[in-house]
C-alpha cells in the first residue's frame, strides 16, 4: 500500500535527520566524553535500524505483489521494538524527552557550550520516542489485516494502482540502455541479404513523411540492436542497395551495405565470422514476420551494393485463365524476344532526365515460364527477366506492353518498333502494369560468401509459408464464390443468345451470326468472371472495356521526347546515353 510505503519512508527520515543530530552534537562536544559516547552508540543504533528500514523499502518497492505481504508484519514488529528499546534507554526516558523538548527554548543554558551540546546530543538521542511508539506497531498490523480482508473491487483504490506491464515499467527502446560510446568498437563493412513482401510498405527508400517503409523498419532495428549509433546517417555508414523497389514490391534477393558494429574492440583484430555478431538473428528479432535478413557476408571498401551487382533479375507474375486461356503466350515470346539485348529503354521507363542521362540498358534474357501456383481453374505464369541493371518502372512498363500483346491489342512487333527510338523518339503514353505482382528475384555479386544460419531460413521460410497460407485461403474463398456464381452466368449469358437469336429484329445472318459470336467468345472466357479478370494485370483504364487506341497511332498521347526535355532543363545533349556509372539511376522499380 501507497500510504504504508510513505509512513515507512517517515520513520526513515526521522532515522537519519535523528543520525544527522547525533553527530553533529557529538563532534561540538569534544570535551563531553561520556555524552559523546552516548550519541555515539544512539547513532550507530539508529544508523542500523535504518539500514533495515531501508531493505525492507527496497523489497516492498520492488514487490510485485499487493501490500503488505505476509511476511512483512512481523519484521515491522520486530524493527519497532528495537526502536522502543533504544527509546526507553536511560539517556531517551521521558525526563531525556522533555529535556529535549525545551531545550530548544534553552539554548543558553548554564554550564557552556559543552553542555549545551550535550542536552543536544540526549535530545536527538530521545527523538525515536516520539517516532516510534507501541501504537505505531497496531496501527501496522490493523493496516495488514485491512488488506488481507479487504474484498475485491473493480476499481482499484487509489493508493493500489495497478503497477504496469514490464515493458512500460522498463521503458523502450535506448531509454532501457546507458549510451554506448561506438569508438570502442570495430566496424565490419558487411551486405545484407534482405527478403520481403512488399504489399503493405510504401516501397523500400525511408521517406521522411512515411514510417511504412523496408528501410525505415530495417534502420529502426539496426538502432533497437545497436548495430549502428542512434543519430547515424546512411551516408556516414557508406550505405548502399542493389535496387530501389516501389510501393506494394517485394523482393527476395535485394542486398544493402552498410557498417556495423563489431564484438570486437576498437583496438582488437576483426574476428572471424563465426564469433561475430549473430546480425540475422539480433536483427529478425526486432523486424516484422514480413521483412527477414537471410544472411551476411564481409564486402572490401570499395563495394557498392548498387554499382558492385553483375545483374539483376525480375519475375513479375501473371494470371492465365484456364486451359485455353484468354493471353497468346506465343505472341508474348515473340514480343519478348526482341528485348535481348543493349537497347535505349526510353519507351519503356519513366524518364527522369535530372536523375538519369543513360537510357541503354543490357538484357541478357526473357522468358514466360509457369508459377507454382493454381487455384479455381486458373494458372499463374510468370514474366522473368534478367539485365545487369533496370530503369525506373522499366519491368512494369514491359509487362504492360507485352499483356496488351497477349490480349491481341498490339502485334509482337510493336516492342522493336518502341525499341527504334530515332522512329520513336517520343514515348506514347501507357498505364504501366500494376506493382504487386513484381519481385526483385535476385542480386548477383562476384564472390560474396553468404554466412547464413540454419535455423535463421527456416524460420523465414515458416514465416512466408504462414502468409501463402493465408492468400491460399483467400483465393480458394473467391474461387468458391466464382464457381457458386458460374451457373446463374451461365444462364444469363443463355437467355442473351436467345433473345438474340429469336427476337426477330436480327438484319440478317450476318449480324447475328456476329451477335452468336460475340456471345460465344463470352462463354469460352468462362463468362463475366474471367472477362473481368483478364485484365487483373493492367493498371487503371488500360484495357478495361475501352476502346485501344494502338501504341503508335498518331491519336495516341505522347510524352515529351528526352532531347526536349535535356535542352528544357538546360542539360547538354551529349550527355545522353554517355556511358558510365554517372548515368544509371538507382536500379530496379
């Protein structure tokens, strides 16, 4: 109980300022021996007692159960009835009491300073009479079978508040640690092989108005582990990433660099990887089930996780409906194959001419390859391109491109056509295909020795099986409610057909065989469902019931061409296409 704590941290005060007292009215009389070694043996009671007043605060501060516990009755008992004995020696009856009592009003009292130090030194002496008495003892023990007897209530009193959860009580994050002074430390300039499934975060860059980031988790938990000083900028810890990923991407090979600390001392050799740090686990302990580092390794200086990769791969996802399917995926690889290949990428990227002057890239290979997924009839494949390094938006924008090719709306030729960009010097404006079916598969560097732990993958890979679970369960809901639907579909696109077909107002064989036709190509989709799910891929209107206008139709919208917009921003024109690092911009989408 509150109130009980602070009588007891009374009687301990009264303790020491009594302690403080005595020797202070020792000291003045020197030449009082036999006074002075009465205060003398007082304080040394008194500075006891106190120090058993002071253990017993401790314990009951740092109980956590209610107040008082079963065992703290008798030690108060026995403590005041120390007290009362010490009290009731010769020099603290109740004459030594009332002595001192007036000696304040007596402060010149005959016999000098030596005795008005000695009616000082008895004062202070007698002064746990007035603190502790036989009444002090019931009043504990009434307060003791108070609480055990009390009955329950909903709202607890106010001296019993609820102490909080430990980790409110411990505090958070740097606040629970004194700080760590880092020069005592080695650095260990290390990559990070980072996986994560970007469907809920704003992209992997920290952005300064949104927490929802990959990189803003991953810096929260280097802080949290101190793996890195608290108020580290990126740039001091020589940080790097192989490719910048958008909003609603994931990835599972993307690889950053940065410095860490080290077990080792500042001025201790660097420890072989096996006795360093368990950065995998310090770090996947502190960061969601959706974001995992897989592994670490040693990089030199001069490493870029940006500039360093020797290529990149993609895999963009895509849903083909049934067996007979609604995508030409012969169109598709033809289209694709005409990216292979160094080419000026203008017309498929978003340009940013302020942030990149070079738009040729190398793609080594294209291929449409099936997924190991299907549910509810439908089959996923997926788009998988490989180049040493990407454009902004430039997976998307292909994947666009070649689904309006497997649509039909385009003819596998239009992608080397876009590719020529002295004919199509100016990009024609298209909905880029959507950002959640798009991975960053994989980073390859020369000579990176992963060190990755066991335990560690397969506690990621458990942690990726619990999220396929949950979309397995939640495509096989929409497939049962699809399949429960299929037959009333199936019966109105019947009564289309004959309404069609036997409503006399039909001009001719002609037009209603096209209506026949139109209705038929309907049913071959599986119905309004699959019509509707074509298009799962495209981004806002591209495709959706409305009329294509071809890519390099004159009634296309067109962007500004790049050489407008370099001589616009005051750049020189020799600057485009120049080779060299200073013309690639981040990588990736």
């Amino acid at each position: 109980m509150r109130s009980m704590l602070k009588r007891l941290a009374a009687y301990r005060r009264g303790g020491s300022v009594a302690t403080s007292a005595v020797a202070q009215a020792a000291a003045a009389a020197a030449d009082a021996p036999a006074a002075a070694a009465a205060a003398a043996a007082a304080a040394d009671a008194r500075a006891r007692l106190c120090g058993s007043l002071r253990e017993l605060l401790a314990r009951l501060e740092a109980s956590s159960a209610a107040w008082p516990p079963p065992l703290v009755a008798p030690q108060l008992r026995a403590i005041a009835a120390e007290l009362e004995a010490v009290s009731r020696a010769p020099a603290a009856g109740p004459a030594a009491a009332a002595d001192a009592d007036a000696a304040p009003q007596q402060p010149r009292a005959a016999g000098g300073p030596a005795a008005a130090a000695a009616a000082a030194a008895a004062a202070a002496a007698a002064a746990p009479a007035v603190v502790v008495g036989p009444d002090a003892v019931a009043r504990l023990e009434r307060s003791y079978e108070a609480s055990t007897s009390a009955p329950a209530s909903d709202a607890p009193a106010s001296d019993a508040a609820p102490r909080p959860p430990r980790r409110q009580r411990r505090g958070a994050g740097a606040a629970r640690f004194p700080p760590m002074d880092f020069s005592q430390w080695r650095q260990r300039y290390v990559a990070l092989h980072v996986l994560y499934l970007g469907g809920k975060y704003h992209g992997l860059a920290r952005q300064a108005e949104v927490e929802e980031t990959i990189e803003g988790h991953l810096f929260r938990a280097l802080r949290h582990t101190r793996l890195i000083p608290p108020d580290a900028d990126p740039s001091a810890l020589a940080y790097s990433r192989c490719g910048r990923t958008d909003r609603g991407v994931s990835a599972l090979g993307q690889v950053v660099a940065l410095r860490l600390r080290s077990k080792a001392r500042a001025a201790e050799a660097e420890l072989p990887a096996a006795e360093e740090i368990d950065y995998v686990a310090s770090l996947n302990r502190k960061l969601p089930d959706d974001i995992r580092v897989l592994g670490w390794a040693d990089v030199d200086g001069d490493f870029s996780a940006r500039f360093s990769a020797r290529a990149r791969e993609y895999k963009y996802f895509i849903v083909q409906d049934g067996a007979e399917g609604h995508l030409d995926l012969g169109a598709m690889r033809a289209a694709a194959a005409h990216l292979v290949g160094e080419h000026d990428y203008r017309n498929f990227c978003k340009a940013d001419v302020e942030q990149v002057r070079n738009y040729c890239r190398s793609i080594e290979w294209v291929r449409l390859e099936p997924a190991a997924a299907s549910v509810g009839g439908s089959a996923v494949l997926a788009l998988h391109i490989r180049g040493s390094a990407f454009l902004w938006h430039q997976v998307r924008c292909i994947a666009a491109v070649l689904l309006m090719v497997g649509r039909g709306e385009e003819d596998p030729s239009v992608v080397a056509q876009l590719l020529d960009v002295t004919a199509v010097p100016a990009k024609p404006q298209y909905q880029i295909a959507d950002e959640r079916p798009l991975i960053l598969f994989k980073c390859e560097f020369e000579g990176l020795r992963w060190v990755r732990a066991p335990r560690a993958l397969a506690r990621a890979a458990w942690d990726v099986r619990a999220h396929l679970d949950a979309h397995l369960v939640g495509a096989a809901m929409c497939g049962a409610v699809l399949e429960a639907l299929a037959p009333e579909l199936a019966a109105a696109d019947e009564a289309a057909a004959e309404a069609v077909n036997g409503g006399g107002g039909c001009g001719g064989s002609k037009q209603c065989g096209h209506a026949n036709s139109s209705s038929g190509h309907a049913n071959s989709s599986s119905g309004h469902a699959n019509s509707s799910s074509r298009h799962a891929n495209s981004k806002g209107g591209e495709g959706r019931g409305d009329r294509h206008v071809p890519l390099l139709s004159a009634a296309r919208a067109k962007e500004t061409p790049l050489e407008e917009r370099f001589r616009r921003a005051g750049i020189p024109l020799e600057l485009l296409n120049r080779p060299g690092p200073s013309g690639f911009a981040a990588n990736g989408e």
